[in-house]
C-alpha cells in the first residue's frame, strides 16, 4: 500500500553548520539542494503531498517554492510550507494535525537517503500494522556519530532500547543501529505527541512508547545515507563514495 502524505522538517537553525542567514536544507550537493534528494525520494514512492515544516528563515522556503513552482517541478504534487515554529520538532510537528487524517511519512531536513530506503520502510510498516510507527535504521553508525543508536528485536522488528547520550551508548552495547531521521507516522501519533514537552526531539517518541508498551517497529536499511550536522560533514560528501551513489 503507497502513502500519499509526506513531511520534513526544515525549520532548525543550523549553528553548527556555520552558514549564518542560509537555511541549511537549501545547501547545494552537487548541484542540488539537500532538500530535493528528500523530496524526490518521497514522489518515487508516489507521496502526492508534501509539507515543509519551516521555522528559522522560513521565507527562503517560501521562495524556494515559488522557485520550484516556476520551473514546473509541481506539475503532479503538492509542495506546501507550513510554519512548524521555533520550539523545535515535536512543536512543528503538532502543527500538521489539522492538516492529517491518515498515514504520513517524516523525516528531517538534513538527510539523504535513497529511494529503495523509503520502500523498505513503507514496506514494513505495511507488515506492522499495529505500530505506532516504524523508523528506518542503519548499521553505518560512523556515518552519523551523534546520532541515538537503537537496539532492535531482530525476531519481532520491535525498537527495544534507545540511547541518546554518550554515556547511554557506551553503556548500552545492543543499541546497534543508528537512527536515520526517517519515519512512517500511524496518524494516532498525534496524540502522543501531545504529552511530548516541545524542545524534545522526535526520538523522545521511542521513550514514550517503550514506557507504555507500545509497538514501535524498525526498517533496517543496507542502503548508503548521508546526513549533514556540521561544516565538516560538506567536505566527507566531496569525497564521499556515497554520494556517487545517491545522485543515481
């Protein structure tokens, strides 16, 4: 079963990135802004429409689309800014209940991943239907080295531990898997996310459904991805075999 509804997150202000007053997710790689590679892999999976959550220097998202609309990238979906806030992810992301009254695939801004990857996960959550939701997860964790490792239940595909700090990481040896910033979302989501303190990032959702007992699934991608945290991380994409890899 496809998915129609796509959103990513493009609201952060990138400190780390060190290019003041440039949105980050509209810096070229390869010719081509972050932002698009996300974009692309969503409609290979037939999402029709797409929310960009903005926040910090929203109106060059508000240009980049009027941009995008000019060159006649819309001619078959719908790429529409809605402002997510300044108090982060969790508060961007109540932002679309109004909006969403089904499933919905969400990732971050920064991220770049293959098409296949967004299958895989789609795939899976079509496997696991009582999830609150589904989470893509990579073994190249030197690939994102901040990022939360995830433990997993190989047998059932259950997320069973998180670990976000670096004391957590070291302490916790099954946590594995790096998470990835991409998501399938059970529209019931919504209602956790209520009772998230904003500021929080969307992996405190992990948290909430290992206390409730909750499902919460993973997709274990083999697929190269890049992620973009720091100025540094522009230089390992220009010499990067992964690249070459994910502009085809």
């Amino acid at each position: 079963m496809s998915v129609r509804i796509g959103a990513i997150s493009v609201g952060g202000m990138g400190a780390r990135f060190r290019r003041p007053g440039i949105q980050k997710c509209l810096t070229l790689l390869s010719g081509k802004p972050i932002l698009e590679y996300c974009i692309d892999s969503f409609v290979a999976n037939k999402v029709k429409l797409i929310f960009l959550l903005t926040g910090h220097l929203h109106e060059q998202i508000s240009s980049y689309l009027v941009k995008r609309s000019l060159q006649g990238k819309d001619s078959d979906i719908v790429v529409s800014a809605v402002y997510g806030g300044l108090e982060g992810e969790i508060g961007a992301l109540r932002k679309l209940r109004p909006f969403i009254d089904e499933d919905f695939l969400y990732t971050e801004g920064d991220t770049v991943f293959t098409t296949q990857t967004v299958k895989s996960l789609i795939s899976k959550a079509d496997r696991h239907k009582d999830g609150v939701a589904v989470l893509s997860i990579s073994k190249s964790v030197e690939i994102a080295p901040k990022h939360p490792r995830i433990s997993v239940d190989r047998l059932t595909s259950r997320i069973t531990s998180i670990a976000v700090t670096d004391q957590e990481m070291k302490d916790n040896r099954s946590a594995r898997y790096a998470r990835m910033g991409l998501y399938y979302f059970r529209k019931k989501v919504f209602s956790l996310l209520e009772n998230i303190p904003l500021g929080r990032p969307p992996s405190e959702l992990i948290r909430r459904t290992l206390i409730h007992d909750l499902p919460f699934f993973a997709s274990i991608t083999t697929n190269p991805w890049f992620c973009l945290h720091d100025q540094e991380d522009l230089q390992k994409w220009s010499r990067s075999d992964v690249r070459r890899y994910l502009m085809h």
